[in-house]
C-alpha cells in the first residue's frame, strides 16, 4: 500500500514517526505551514520556519524514503496578530520556490476581518503563483464557517477544481462536494474523524476528489491514520485500486496541479555519494 | 489577469511564473523537458572529465561554459530554450529589480523547469551570467531553498574572487544537511577557509558521512598538518574507546598529514552506520 499523506506537520514529529510512516507505506508526505501552539511575534520567526520547511524537514523526511513538499501561508489564527501581517508581503518571493506546491492552510480560526482580508489576499497570490489552495475549515462554528469559506473561494480568481477544503465531516461534505473542491479528511485519535466514519462517508461521496490525512502534529495526533484508512476500506471491501486512488492518486492529482510535485527521492540526494548509498540502504526494503 | 511576477514589463516570456495546465503525469517523474534518451556525444573541447559529470563538485571545477555546453546536450527542446532565455535576461537584467529579479526567479523555479536532476547546475550558470558578486549571492543564498543554496556554494569559485563570501561557506557548514556541507568544502573552502575552520570542517565530513573526496585539495591543505593530524588521532581513539569502528577516510587523511603516518589499529570496515548520513553528528 502506498500511501501520500496530503497535510501533516513532520516539523512536530520525531524521526521514529518517519520510521514507522514509512515502514506503513508512507512514501510522500505534505507539511502545511500553521500555527506552532506558541504564537509568533515578529515575520522574521514566519521566515526561517518558511526556510526550514524549504531546507531541513525535507532533508530529514528523504533519510527515510520519504518525498517531502510543502504549502507556505499566513495561517488564519496569527494573520489577526498585526505584528505578523506583514508576512503577506513576503509570501511572493516564497511562493515561486519549487518545492511549494501549494499556499496554505489558510482558512478561517474566528471569522474576523482580519481573516477575510488574509484568506482573499491568499487565494489571489495562488492564482497569481499558478498553486492551488489548502484551505482548512474552522473548529468553532463549522458549517457557517464551511460557507463562508465556499463564498469567499467562489469571489476568488481560483476555479473550486483547484481547492482543497480540509477537516471535513458529516455535517460539511455535502455542501464542500457541491462546490467542487476537492475533499479533505483528517482523522484524529479523538477529534474530527475516525476510520469509521470516514468509510461511511466514502461509501456515501464515493472517492472522487476525497483526500485522507493524518494532520498530524505537536497535539494528539497519530501519524499512521492513513494506514489505518487504507486497512478498513479493505477489511470493508473497497478495493486495492479504491484504496490506491485515496491514499495515492488522488493527492497527486491535486498536488500535481502545481507542476512543482518531484516523487523522486534518488535525485534528492545524489550531492554525495554517501548519502545516496545511505538512501538506497533505507530503500533496499521497499 | 495581474502582470506575473518577477517579469520585465518591457518584454515577453516565454514561460510566465503562473503554469495553470496541470502537470500532466506528476507521479511518473516530473521531468518531462527532459530527454529520456543518452545524451549526445558532448563536444568537450576545453574539459577532460572523462564522464562528464553535472552534480556535486564537479559543478565547482568546470567552466561554465562547459558546463553550459554539457547540459544544453541532456536537456529538452523546451527546457533548453527556457534555459537560453534565462540566461540572456540574467545577462541583459543583473542585479536587483523590483521585490524579486527576473533572474532569482528563474534561479528559483529551475527544478521544474530543466527537472531535478539538472537544476544544480542550471542555477549555476544562472548565478554566472547575472555576475552575482558577493552581496547577491548572499542574498540568494539566505533567501534560498536548501537546493539554491547547495547551487550558489558551488558557484562560488566562478563568481567571487577574495574571501568575501565565506561567511555563506561558515553557514552551509554550521548545518548538519549533508548535502550543504560537501557543497561547502569544494575549492573556495580550499582556497580561503581559515586553518581552524577548515579542520573542523574535515572532521564534520566524518562524523556526518560525506565522503573526504568532497573536499578539494585535500592532499594541499593536509599535507604536514600536524593539528588535524592530532584532531583525527583524538577522533579515532574516541571511536575505539567506544567500541565503534573508525571510518576508513580518517585513516586515509591522517596519512595525507604525513607521508610517515601509519593508521591507527585496528583498522576498521567502512561505517556509514546505519543511516550515517542523516546529519546527525554521531
Ligand atoms: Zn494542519
């Protein structure tokens, strides 16, 4: 089973997380930019956490076979700090770095003005950068927010065929499926969805579109989600190919929209011999 | 529709930074400007690399003009002619325009443009024709994915002459990426990293796994250097006391500080370790 987790925060992870990621068939991963549980106070700390994502969590997932890329965004909650607000202006010179493939998560936290302004601000800059968006719907007040969201996307220069609306559930897939998205589902240990629910879900949508991540992060969270997926959709008689679009195809399909997506780890780390030698050790099994 | 970024308003671009057509099989390998076939038998006139190689420190060693001559035979038609223009403008537009220059932005979307395997030494050439001197490749290394830095440090003998920009080398080997640090030790680091630096700089490519060929003229700057002697004997005991093999490279630069230097015993089998090239100093 090969599996491409489309939104989890590897920054917040140990290298046993990627041991075992890839040891369940993790071969591709995309780490969003979001908020770090502690707030920021100034761009400069935005920046180089933009540059670790560009430098060293990539380096770090390739020693593990896995192909790392990212999405970089002013993340809703801390676009209402005006210490940070300038971050938007920066985003450009980020956003044309090959190894974004698209400008998120942005969204909605609260609903404030300042978001509105950020979330339009954003989806503009995808548009202009050839990207598309991960969006991800709020925790508090989700269906309004889930439309306010839609609205907002359906007002933007981006086609909804080139949005992914994240942390779905029951009560906002109806309306995020009408709209065209593509569908996202991250299933937590706790919160939002389960594996259970998550194949209702898919008996009832179908895969077309449907995404499944972790979302893994510094809370709660487990890494191998995915996985987890991919063994009920079969113990429930969803076939391999079911199992492959979810898990695999489509997260490249949307993620291939940016024509930035490189699955190809061996070109990742041929500057030395060793590290390739290294490389092909950790691949021998695979 | 908005002007695309990074473009001279005066001319048109061929390749505009906003592709909408989606990529069409992104999974396959996402070089598809990219001829799939041998390249042609490359016109090596003022080169001798007897395979000619377009990565690592060979990119520091060769002209650009060979290397030009090199990857213009390996590219594809479209990737070609976006290379061509992205010389010219780095030529005929140097320096800063605007948020981000034409150049830094075909510095930045290289990868998908020439594919993966290309990108280091199309950036190259790129850093070449824009004369970066040191202040711009400072900024384009600090503003720099860890590939466009790996491709400014071995820019870094065509482009600047004096010790200007070693503090970009003193960066890339504060990092435990080892990508970074090999590209770091090539032949600006032989020719002005101070002594301290540049031991520790060998000793970091042991204790991370690059391999010593990385460094350039290492047999120059080892030669009867009686402190690196002392700092890879202290190494080597550390290891035996540990119960840990000796990488086999440290035998062989102990040698290169002195003709008359036998390795210490025992001598062990090559340890990368288990994932000895991870970064981790171990
Ligand atoms: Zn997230």
């Amino acid at each position: 089973m090969r599996i491409f987790d489309p939104h989890i925060h590897m920054t917040s992870r140990t290298t046993d997380d990627y041991e075992a990621m890839h040891a369940a068939g993790v071969r591709a991963v995309v780490e969003p930019s979001f908020w770090l549980g502690q707030p920021r106070t100034s761009p400069a700390s935005f920046f180089d956490y933009f540059d670790s994502l560009l430098g060293w969590e990539p380096f770090r997932a390739a020693q593990y076979g896995i192909a790392h890329h990212c999405t970089l965004a002013l993340n809703p909650k801390e676009a209402n700090d005006p210490r940070c607000a300038p971050v938007l202006d920066e985003l450009p010179r980020y956003l044309v770095k090959d190894q974004v493939v698209a400008v998120g998560e942005i969204g909605y936290d609260s609903m404030t003005p300042a978001e509105d302004t950020a979330l339009a601000a954003q989806l503009q800059l995808a548009a202009d950068h050839g990207l598309p968006a991960l969006v991800h719907t709020p925790h508090r007040d989700k269906l309004a927010g889930l439309r306010r969201t839609l609205d907002v996307v359906s007002e933007s220069a981006l086609a909804p065929d080139r949005v992914l609306v994240d942390h779905l559930n029951e009560t906002t897939v109806k309306e995020a499926k009408d709209s065209g998205c593509w569908l996202g589902f991250s299933v937590y240990p706790d919160t939002k969805m389960d594996e259970e629910r998550v194949i209702t879900i898919l008996r009832e949508y179908g895969p077309e579109q449907v995404l499944v991540n972790s979302a893994a992060d510094w809370g709660k969270s487990d890494p191998l989600k995915t996985r987890g997926v991919g063994d009920l959709m079969l113990a429930e008689g969803f076939s391999d190919d079911e199992v492959d679009r979810v898990l695999w195809r489509n997260p490249v399909a949307f993620y291939g929209l940016s024509g930035r997506l490189d699955l190809d780890l061996d070109l990742d780390v041929t500057a030395t011999g060793a590290t390739h030698e290294g490389n092909s050790v950790l691949r021998g099994g695979a | 529709m908005r002007q695309p970024i990074g473009q001279p308003m005066s001319q048109p671009v061929e390749n505009p930074t906003a592709d909408p057509a989606p990529h069409p099989t992104p999974h396959a390998h996402s070089t598809p400007e990219t001829q799939a076939a041998e390249p042609t038998a490359p016109d090596l006139t003022a080169t001798d690399l007897p395979t000619p190689d377009l990565t690592g420190a060979a990119l520091a060693r060769t002209p650009p003009a060979d290397l030009h001559r090199l990857l213009a035979t390996r590219l594809g038609g479209a990737a070609r002619a976006w290379l061509d223009q992205a010389l010219e403008e780095a030529a005929t537009h140097p320096g800063i325009h605007g948020p981000i220059s034409v150049w830094e932005l075909r510095l930045a979307e290289a990868g998908r443009r020439c594919g993966p395997e290309h990108a280091d030494v199309a950036r190259v050439l790129i850093l070449h024709a824009a004369r970066a001197g040191t202040d711009a490749v400072s900024r384009v290394y600090f503003q720099g994915t860890a590939a466009e830095r790996r491709a400014v440090l071995h820019a870094l003998p065509h482009l600047v002459a004096g010790p200007d920009a070693l503090p970009l080398v003193e960066d890339a080997l504060r990092t435990n990426d080892t990508r970074l640090v090999a590209a770091a030790v090539g032949p600006y680091a032989a020719r002005y990293l101070a002594p301290h630096h540049w031991r520790h700089a060998v000793l970091k490519c042991l204790f991370t796994g690059v391999p010593v060929d990385e460094v350039a003229e290492l047999d120059r700057r080892a030669h009867a250097d009686a402190e690196l002697a002392r700092m890879l004997a202290d190494y080597a005991a550390e290891r035996t006391a540990a119960g840990r093999p000796v990488p086999e490279d440290l035998h062989r630069v102990l040698t290169l500080t002195d003709p008359t230097a036998t390795p210490p015993a025992p001598a062990a089998e090559h340890d990368p370790g288990p994932r000895g090239t991870d970064g981790k100093e171990s």
